[in-house]
C-alpha cells in the first residue's frame, strides 16, 4: 500500500512539471535554449504575440458557445440554480469580450512594444 502512494506521488509531480515543459515548448518551439542561452526580447514577444494572436479568436468563439451552453442549461433548473448559471455564464461571456479585444488589439500593441524595446536596445549599446 505504502508503495502505491509513493508511486502516484511520482506520477503528480512528473504530470505537474511536464505540462511546464509543453508550456515552455509551445512558446518557444523554434529556438533551442539549452545549446545557447541568448537574450532576444523581440524575437520571444514576437513568437508569443503570433501564438496569442492565433490562438485568441478562436478562445473567444469558444468562450462564446461555453456561456450560451451555461445559459440554455440554467433554463432547465429551479431559480436559485439558474442564477448561479447565469452569473457563471454572464462572467464566461464577459471573459470572450475580453479576449476578442486583445486578440483585436495584439498587433498594435505588439507593434508599440518592439519599436520600444528596440529604442531602448539601441540607445543603450
């Protein structure tokens, strides 16, 4: 018994430090940081702002349908159930306004940040 909780101890902590390592991964997917550990700010907010700018429309469409299925399922119970549905679908729905917007305005702002960073880069070399 004894060898049983050790082994699912292992297997959380090898489950909660692999989603790390895909996380890492998913951001950085063209560099390898482990042969040379380069410091290119531009480059790294760039690869973020082109997985966010993909990924973010989409979230949001889903984020969407997610809030109508939470509305159309507080429909089917009493009062006080319908509207903790609704209050959750009311927040979901709030939470895709919010990523439609940065999804929107992930260019302009990833725009505005690398002339920044790249001011900053030059006027300090």
């Amino acid at each position: 018994m004894r060898i049983k909780s050790y082994a699912l101890l292992f297997l959380k902590f090898v489950k909660r430090y692999a989603k790390v390592m895909w996380l890492l991964l998913a951001l950085f997917p063209s560099k390898s940081y482990a042969a040379v550990f380069s410091l290119d700010i531009v480059s790294t907010l760039t690869g973020i702002q082109s997985v966010l700018a993909h990924l973010g429309p989409v979230l949001s469409a889903v984020l969407f349908i997610v809030a109508g299925i939470f509305y159309a399922i507080g429909q089917l119970f009493p009062a006080t159930k319908r509207a903790n549905f609704h209050a959750t679908a009311i927040d979901i729905l709030v939470g895709a306004i919010i990523v439609a917007v940065l999804s929107v305005a992930s260019n302009g702002l990833a725009l505005a940040s690398t002339h920044l960073l790249t001011n900053i880069t030059n006027s300090s070399v």
